[in-house]
C-alpha cells in the first residue's frame, strides 16, 4: 500500500500544478494563453489590481469562436476579441447583433476571486 501511495502521490500533484484553464488547452488560441499568463502574473505582483475578479469567456457567433475578457470594474463592454487575437469595434461587426445571437457561454479562465452567477 505504501509503495502505491509513493507513486500516486507525486502523479496527483503534477497534475494539480497544470494551468487552471476551464476548457482543453488544445482550444485555447496562442495568443490568449499568453493575455492570461500576463494577467496571472500581475496578480501575483499586486494583489489590489483588480484582475483577480476577472474573466476569460468564449462564446460561439455565426459558426465561429469570440472571446470577451470580462472586468466589473470597468464601464467600457466586455473586450471582444475573434480567433486570431484583434480587438472587435463597432467599426468592424455589428456588436448589437452579436449580443444579441451569441451562444454557448464557455468559461475560459477565472480570477482568483471571480464570482460566479453574476451578470456583468
């Protein structure tokens, strides 16, 4: 029993130091890996800064994948981002319509401190 436990021990916390990403890491574009790990470095750095209530959330429109980066302590929308990382405006797609057609909410990442079922 011991020898099994000297072998599960050190695998289960391996595998509890993996990144806390709430979806598979493979559908995890490149360049949001690197936005989370920036912001998980500046929580680490100051932990007032704010971002510990933040949020990465992607959500599906028109057959393809948007994410928004979700801070309630900021009046601008939720950052819209598409596939390849570029900031979406109202100069480039109909924002209106895609809060009104966006679906399938998917968490990406969370703040430390985010707080689930509210709304922002």
């Amino acid at each position: 029993m011991k020898k099994i436990l000297l072998i599960v021990l050190p695998l289960m916390l391996l595998i509890s130091c993996e990144k806390d990403y709430l979806v598979p890491v493979a559908e995890i574009p490149g360049w949001l890996k690197d936005r989370i790990a920036e912001t998980e470095k500046e929580i680490g750095g100051d932990q007032k800064s704010g971002l510990e209530i933040t949020a990465w959330i992607r959500y599906t429109y028109k057959g393809d994948y948007f994410y928004e980066f979700i801070n309630p302590l900021s009046s601008y929308w939720p950052h819209l981002y598409n596939r390849k990382g570029e900031l979406m405006t109202f100069s480039t797609m109909d924002i209106w319509k895609y809060q009104e057609e966006k679906c399938c909410k998917t968490f990406i990442w969370k703040g430390p401190d985010y707080i689930d079922g509210i709304e922002w």
